[in-house]
C-alpha cells in the first residue's frame, strides 16, 4: 500500500504555503475609507504621555492639536489654523481633491518654550485606531441647471 502523505508531500507543502501567504497579505493590506465632502469634523485621541513614556509634567500648560491636511498624493502639506485646545476640528476645503488629514500635539511649557510631536496622518494604518486610511474627497458641483420652460 502506498504511503498517501509521501506521495502528496509537495502538494499539501504548497497549500499550506499559499494559505499562509494569502493570510499574510490579508493583514498587510487595509481598505481606504473615504468622506465625499468638503466639510467634515474629525477628531482624535490626546496622548498619555511624552514620547519616551514618561508623564506629562503638571506644569505644562494645557496640551493643544494642531490640524494638518495634505493632498492624497502627499504634497501640499498645510497647516490648518492656530493650534485648538479641544481634540477635534472642522476640515474644510473649498478645492476639489483628495485628501488626507493629520494632527500633532503642541507641549508648550510655562518658560514659553514649544514643541510639536510629529504628525499623525489618516493614511498611516499605524496612526489610526482602526487600522484603515481615512481620506476626504471634496467633489465640486455641476453648475445650477438652466430650466427650459
């Protein structure tokens, strides 16, 4: 009698194999989500702590987020406004395009010294809770229809 997992070695290897690539890739590709607007509120999570893990020293004075957006092909990267106190701002764009939008955290000490953390993007899976890229895609209008009466 023959021995059937011998004979059948290199096939079960390779599904196997192509089931593992296939879960592999599976984790490593993430959907884009897009918001078809031009004006949008987002908001995001405040850090817990400084960038080497320690606390936030008391004596800071209130942490603010200063809104970015870029253009989905990655230039354009503006500042939106002064930095706000709360963790959320209205995105809005009066120019068709696509879109990405980011946010750092302004420390800021009592001796007037500050400084920004680095941006946090919607189109880096590693800065999003959900682990998808986020965009916002602002279309512009046909112009008012003319009724022929």
């Amino acid at each position: 009698m023959k021995n059937i997992w011998k004979d059948h070695w290199d096939m079960i290897t390779g599904m196997i194999l192509l089931i593992i690539a296939f879960a592999m890739l599976g984790h490593a590709h993430s959907a884009t989500i897009w918001d078809t607007t031009n004006s949008i509120p987002k908001t995001w999570i405040p850090p817990t702590s400084l960038s080497d893990g320690s606390n936030i020293p008391t004596t800071d004075l209130p942490m603010k987020f200063q809104p970015y957006y870029k253009n989905a092909d990655g230039t354009g990267i503006t500042k939106m406004g002064n930095p706000v106190l709360t963790p959320n701002a209205t995105f809005t764009f009066t120019k068709e395009g696509e879109y990405f939008w980011g946010v750092t955290a302004v420390r800021a000490t009592l001796a007037g010294l500050s400084i920004e953390s680095t941006i946090s993007w919607s189109d880096n899976t590693a800065d999003t809770f959900d682990g998808n890229i986020h965009g916002i895609r602002y279309l512009l209008p046909y112009e008012k229809v003319k009724l022929n009466p």
